[in-house]
C-alpha cells in the first residue's frame, strides 16, 4: 500500500479503471465517487490516496497543459480528449494497405495544430512502396517532400523492417508523444518496434475492406527507455474535428499564416474573396494546390454551428 497521497499519471483508462503510474510503482485506481471517470484520460497527472488491497482512489486531477481531442462521432458537440499533457503528435499513415491519403493527412495535421502541438508526420510501411504497388517510393518521396517543405518532421518506417526506427526513436526520446491515425497503419507495431519489451496487440487489415481491423481499444501510455512516454492509440474509423471554426481553419494549415497577413480583407476565408494572399500563394506556387483543395474541402464540411463536422 502507499504510504499516503501520492502523485501519478495516468498511463490507461478502461471501463472506469485507471493504471496510474507513481513512485510506488502502477496502481489501479477507482475514480473518486461522484467524479466523472470519463474526464479522465492517459496522460493525466492526478493525485491519488491509498485504498486496501494496494488500490487506490483518483482524488483529483491536476491543470492539463495541453490536450488532444476529437469530436465524438454522432454527437455534435461532444468533444472526447484521446490524451492529456501531450508534447507532440505522431501521425502515422501507411504507403499502402490501407492507402496513403494526403486528405486524411492534412485533417489530423490541422486538428493537431488546432490543439497547439507540434506535429511529426509518419509514413510507415515504407516497404510496401515499390513498384508493384499504387505508390512507388518516389513518388512517395515526393508526396512526404510537400510536408517537409512546410517545416514538418517527416518519418518514413517500416516495422516489417526496422528501416526509419531509429529515427522514430530520436523523435520520442525525451517527450510525451502519441501515435494517431486510422486503423492498421502499424501504430502498435512501431511502438513495439521502438521499444521491443513492450508488447502491444497488433491486427492484420480485412482482406475484404483493405481496412485494419480496430486492434487496439483504448490508448496506453507507454514509459520509455530513453526517457519519455508514447501513447498507442485506438485508430479512428472517423476522425472529427472538436470545434475548430471557419474563421480558425486556416490558421491550422500552417504554410497559410504568412500569406493570411497579406490579405486584402480582415475576414477572408480565402474562397473567392478578391485580394487574397492565400489564393496568391497558390497561384504563384508558394503554397501546394492540393493542400489549398482539402482546406477548401473542409471548409465546405462546415455543420449547424459553423464548426468543421467533417469526418
Ligand atoms: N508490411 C508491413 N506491415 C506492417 C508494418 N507495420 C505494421 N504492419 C502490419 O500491419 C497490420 C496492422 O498493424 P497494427 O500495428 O496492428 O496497426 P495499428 O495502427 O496499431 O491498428 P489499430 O490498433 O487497429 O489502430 C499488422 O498485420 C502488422 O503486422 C510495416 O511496416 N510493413
Ligand atoms: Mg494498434
Ligand atoms: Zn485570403
């Protein structure tokens, strides 16, 4: 048992249990009665007092520094936080199995920048690029180059082969970080790859949708070797974003902000408005079309209440 209150985090969060990680080592702990035990997600630091048989109580929860949400599917205002006091975002797509999609991409690029983090971009299954296959590894250099361009971290892995771990690794050391992106892409596979004591459930990808298979349920932060945490997180078959307005999107397309400034109107959204920086930028090839088309494109998503809904 703990000898009195102590401090932890928030390593995992399932069915109103909690792994808490303190100085005593893990502990499972209950929420306090009456608190909300949604409200608490991995990454939290929390304070928790001393229960028998070596569990413990949540007794609060102490001012996030940052979090990262999404909108819940269904619900129009529901935002759900995937994990608390987070430094950065690892976005994971894979070349291929399930495809490479610049729009799903650039969606949790700008939800990550809504929420202030800094974003890693990684493209994994780097050995399934070749030839044979829908892209071919320039053609994937090229893609990834449009992301590096515009001041990203850009990875490219594979967790078949081990190529880009070590780099993966480097990225990590030091922070607390969470791997995010849609099912099957091999988030628990690189985090498993980085940390070989670690071990994480992993899924093949449906033969019949080319979809992974929602592996893993919930997330959990994992501790690592070389200092640092890494949340493994469930993939999302729908990725909304939590209020983020019209007036803000364009601030979460970063490349944008620059030309924003030389916009002839204060509210531009930059659609059709005349004098626009950012339409000028594209025009002019300082800003990648295609990155402009999905801003467009999730402009376009906008629900009742003027927030993005798209998923
Ligand atoms: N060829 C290849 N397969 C990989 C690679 N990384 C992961 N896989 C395979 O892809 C499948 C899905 O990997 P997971 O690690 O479970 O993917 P995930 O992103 O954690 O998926 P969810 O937990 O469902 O969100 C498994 O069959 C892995 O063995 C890779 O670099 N190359
Ligand atoms: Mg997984
Ligand atoms: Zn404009």
């Amino acid at each position: 048992m703990i000898p009195c209150q102590s401090e932890g985090i928030v390593i995992q969060a399932s069915s109103g249990l909690f792994q808490v990680e303190t100085d005593y080592g893990v502990i499972e702990c209950m929420a306090r009665a009456g608190a909300d035990p949604g409200a608490i997600v991995p990454g939290d630091r929390v304070l928790i007092s001393p229960q028998p048989a070596g569990r413990g109580v949540i007794e609060s929860l102490m001012p996030r520094k940052t979090r990262f949400s999404r909108k819940v599917a269904g619900r129009r205002q529901d935002e759900q936080v995937i994990a608390a006091n987070l430094d950065q975002v690892i976005i994971v797509l894979a070349a291929a199995e399930p495809p490479f999609k610049e729009t799903t991409l650039d969606r949790y690029l700008a939800a990550v920048e809504h929420c202030g983090l800094d974003a890693v971009v990684c493209i994994n299954k780097t050995d399934l690029a070749s030839a044979a296959n829908p892209v071919s590894a320039s053609d994937l250099a090229g893609r990834a180059e449009v992301y590096a361009r515009i001041g990203y971290m850009v990875i490219m892995t594979s967790a078949a082969t081990g190529s880009g771990i070590d780099p993966l690794r480097q990225a990590l050391e030091g922070r607390v970080s969470a791997l995010v992106g849609p099912s099957g892409v091999g988030k628990s596979s690189l985090i498993c790859a980085v940390s070989p004591g670690v071990s994480l459930d992993t899924g093949e990808i449906s033969a019949s949708t080319g979809k992974g298979r929602h592996t893993t349920t919930c997330s959990r932060l994992i501790k690592l070797d070389n200092g640092g945490y890494v949340a493994d997180t469930p993939g999302m078959r729908e990725f909304g974003f939590h209020q983020i307005s019209r007036d803000e999107l364009a601030w979460c397309f970063r490349e944008f902000r620059v030309h924003v400034e030389s916009c002839k109107f204060a509210d531009c959204r930059h659609i059709k408005e005349p004098g626009c920086g950012v339409r000028k930028a594209v025009e002019q090839g300082l800003v990648s079309l295609r990155r402009y088309e999905h801003y467009l494109r999730l402009m376009g998503g906008v629900g009742p209440s003027n927030h993005i809904v798209v998923c």
